[in-house]
C-alpha cells in the first residue's frame, strides 16, 4: 500500500458510543496498516480530535445520565452490544472478565455499559502510546456548533473559543431533546428525566395517579423506579399509538439460535395493497406477529422480515395515508424491545390492575394545571387527574422538528445552511447510516435507517466511516 507522505487530520464530534466506536475503529486500522507496512518510522501519521461537552469521553448522554439504583437497563442483551464487528463477544468478553459470570443474555444496567464505552475510549489513547505509533489523539472539550469547508479544502470546525481545522469530519453527535410539552419545563410536578428519591418523595398522593406521556422504553425505564422506590398508586400510561414493550428473549434472537430467517406470511404486498383501511392493514400486522409467536419466532423476527424487504419498504400503496400510518405503527414496534424482567415487572402490574393505558394523542394544550397536580384531557373525551406527569416521549426521533422543519442540532443546522447536508427522501430529519454526506463529512449517530439493535444496529457503519475517513488527504473542493 502507497501512502501519501502527510498528515491525516480527522475531527469526530462526539464521544459517545458512535465517536468512540468510530475512534476505536481508527486506531485499530492504523494498528493493523502500521504492522503490515513493517511499522516504518516515516508512516503517516493521523491526529484524531475528539470534541465532546463531557470531561469523561466514551459514554455519551445516554449511558452517563443513568437512573439512580441501576434502575436504567440497555433494551438489548450483552451479546448485541459490543461496537465491534469483528468481535461481537467484545462487551460480554469485557463484562466476563470484570465480573466472573456468564452474562452474554444479560440486560445490564446503563452505567455499566457506559464504563466499557469509556474503557473502549481509554484503550484506544493508550494505544496511541507505542513508540513511533503513527497516531495521536487529542480530546477538546466543548460543545461543536459551527463548521465550514474552506477555500484550503480543509474543514474548520469551531468549539467554544477554539478552532479546529481537520482534513475530515465526522458528526457524531448524538440524540437530541424534543419540543415535545417544554413549556411544562421547571414546574415541581413534571419530569422528563430520570427520577431520584427525593423527587418521588416530593410527589403528593392527592389523586394516587401518576400518569407517563409515551410507551416505549423510556416508559419502561420511569415505571421500574416507581416500582423501585416503592410507589403502590396506579400508573396511566397514555401515547398516540398504544403500542406497549414486547420482551426481548435473547436466546431466541442470537445468530446461533439455529433458527431459519423468518417469512412473512400473511403481511405481503399483494395482501398490503389489497388493504381499504388503515384497521385492515394493522390487522395483518397483527395477524403476522401472532403467526411468527406461534411458531417460536418474535416480533423482532417480523420486524427483521419487514425492513429486510425493499420492496415493502418503498411500497407505492393507492392509499398512502393509511400505509403511512401503518409505517410509523411498525417503526413504534421497532423501538419498543424490552428485557424479560422489564416485561414482567410490567405484565405483572397489569395483572394486578395497578397499570393502565390509554391511546390518546396529548399536546401541552391538553395537560391542565389543577390545585393538585394536573388534568389530562383524551381524545375520547374523558380525563385522568394525576399526582404528576412524566415525559417519557422526550428524546427525538429525527434531527428536523417535523413541524417548524427547525434542525436540532446546530452544527448540523449549520452545514445545511451552507448545502453540505444529504437528508434522505423517504423520511424528514434523517441521514442515511453511514454516509458520507458531503466530500470530507461523515454522520454518524441515531437518525438514521437501522435495520437491527444494540450497537449491531451502527457498528458496522461505524467501522465504514472509520476506513472511509483514513484516506489520507485527497485535494477536493465541495461543488459551488
């Protein structure tokens, strides 16, 4: 391999699991080039900037800011999580060795899979520390929020008072906060993060009714620290899509389960397209997902059939109001995995009638301050008076609010405003995974198409922008 005799400088913006994936990835490939080329003292050498607001790298947001008591759990098991392709055991290797147990199926608590991230980081500066090893990594810290591609046809990055100039970009940024009722923000009776002990202790029992805005692992997550902390009143679950967690058994959805990809049977195009109402199609869906159970598959095993399929995925249906509504129906059933302790703290709370749901959409306009806490109006026409209300539907789902068309993120808001950014033309506010959306710029992070969980969901496409980013410095200009 020829290597051009010069620098390689690449920026990545964000240590969380994406930057960190992708830096661990850099320097593996640098390890392996660097050994196969003899380990030649003039091998270019790569400087790698980290940009992160944090002061640990390699957790990020989601693993740093866990719930109290290891509440917080991954929604995938250990086996799923390991950021790297090549060594899919990497997390349970890890997890083995620290604890001394057999936890490939184990659905650890989030802090701890933000003290691996934070190994991963760690073991990848130290390996910068072989002699002549031909990369450095320097870590800023600092919030990113402006770049520009130069007339130098190099990238100058800004990070608080500092400027940073790279040959390549990687925008891994990471999950952002919705709009989704801001304006109950700061009032002592709403949350929309995790709960701690003397939050609870600080919530009445006028109504003995705590209602939870969204049923997705968020839910999950607030409603087993209530379990936690000991809360015995009823629990109201209220979202648009009355979708609930399905449990994740991993011994079912390993690779080495020996189980047959699934089939779907009954969702099919021709069955699709036959469809009048939006009731018809979710009955098929319904349908297929009771078929694949029966047969010892899952929901995830549908889910993998349906976003494996191309053909249904860019399906032209006569009536795409109803097809739409069914997409984002399936989209809610992709996210909603849960553990099987999760499930049955859950099941179990149903069954005993302490835990309800109800289908509604809800706005700020519908939530009521009231002398005792709030009042929330339904679409049926009814009302739930609550103790106190719980966001769980506050993390977004794309980098675009769907109604202003407002970019969340402001380094990403600033490069679409100069035409760098390649949005995807199926899906508002996405990036296609693994792209290299303009010549340089990479994105990296959750707004994009996944097509499994856990970290096999980015790592390879971590470990693409990774290889991609290394070429070293090629003179192009981004065209006017």
């Amino acid at each position: 391999m020829t290597h051009i005799p010069h620098q390689n400088h690449i920026a990545i913006v964000g240590a969380g699991l994406s930057g960190t994936s992708i830096v661990a990835h850099h320097i593996r490939i640098i390890q392996k080039e660097w050994q196969e080329a003899g380990c030649p003292l003039d091998f270019p050498v790569s400087k790698i900037t980290v940009i992160d607001p944090q002061d640990k790298p390699g957790c990020g947001g989601p693993y740093q800011f866990y719930s109290p008591d290891d509440i917080a759990l991954l929604n995938q098991p250990a086996y799923a999580m390991s950021p790297f392709p090549e060594e899919p055991n990497d997390f349970s290797r890890w997890l083995n060795t620290k604890f001394s147990n057999n936890l490939d199926n184990s659905f650890q608590p989030r802090r701890i899979y933000g003290e691996y991230l934070q190994d991963v980081f760690q073991n990848a500066v130290a390996q910068t520390g072989q002699d002549h090893f031909p990369a450095e990594i320097e870590v800023i810290q600092g919030y990113a929020d402006d770049a520009s591609f130069g007339a130098d046809n190099l990238w100058h990055i800004r990070a608080g008072q500092q400027d940073i100039t790279a040959d390549k970009v990687v925008v891994a940024d990471g999950h952002y906060q919705n709009e989704y009722l801001s304006g109950l923000r700061g009032h002592p009776l709403y949350f929309d993060s995790h709960l701690n002990r003397t939050a609870f202790q600080s919530v009445p029992n006028t109504h003995g009714v705590i209602a939870i805005i969204g049923s997705g692992q968020t839910m999950v997550d607030r409603f087993a620290e209530l379990q936690h902390y000991g809360y015995t009143g009823s629990i109201i679950t209220i979202s648009r899509r009355g979708i609930l967690p399905w449990e994740f058994k991993p011994e079912i959805y390993r690779d080495d389960s020996g189980r047959a990809p699934y089939t779907l049977q009954v969702f099919t195009k021709e069955a699709i397209l036959k469809a009048q109402t939006f009731e018809d199609l979710n009955a098929l869906w319904e349908e297929e997902i009771s078929i694949a159970q029966n047969a010892g598959y899952g929901p995830g095993h549908v889910l993998g059939a349906y976003f494996s399929n191309s053909e249904l995925r860019t399906l032209d249906h006569p009536n795409l109001k109803i097809w739409d509504q069914q997409k984002e129906i399936i989209k809610a059933w992709y996210a909603n995995p849960t553990s099987p302790q999760r499930f049955r703290l859950l099941k179990d709370s149903i069954e005993r009638g302490q835990f309800q749901h109800r289908a509604s959409s809800i706005s700020a306009d519908h939530i009521i301050e009231i002398r005792d806490g709030f009042e929330i109006q339904l679409d049926s026409g009814g009302a739930v008076k609550c103790d106190a209300v719980f966001n769980a539907a506050g993390c977004a789902r794309t980098l675009k609010n769907p109604t202003t068309g407002h970019v969340r993120s402001p380094l990403i808001r600033s490069l679409d405003e100069q035409g760098h950014i390649k949005w995807d033309n199926i899906q508002l506010g996405v990036i296609g995974a693994g792209q290299q959306i303009a010549p340089g710029l990479f994105y990296a992070g959750p707004y994009s198409y996944p097509s499994r969980w856990g970290c096999e969901t980015f790592r390879d496409n971590h470990e693409k922008i990774a290889k991609e980013s290394l070429f070293y410095r090629q003179l192009e200009r981004i065209p006017a």
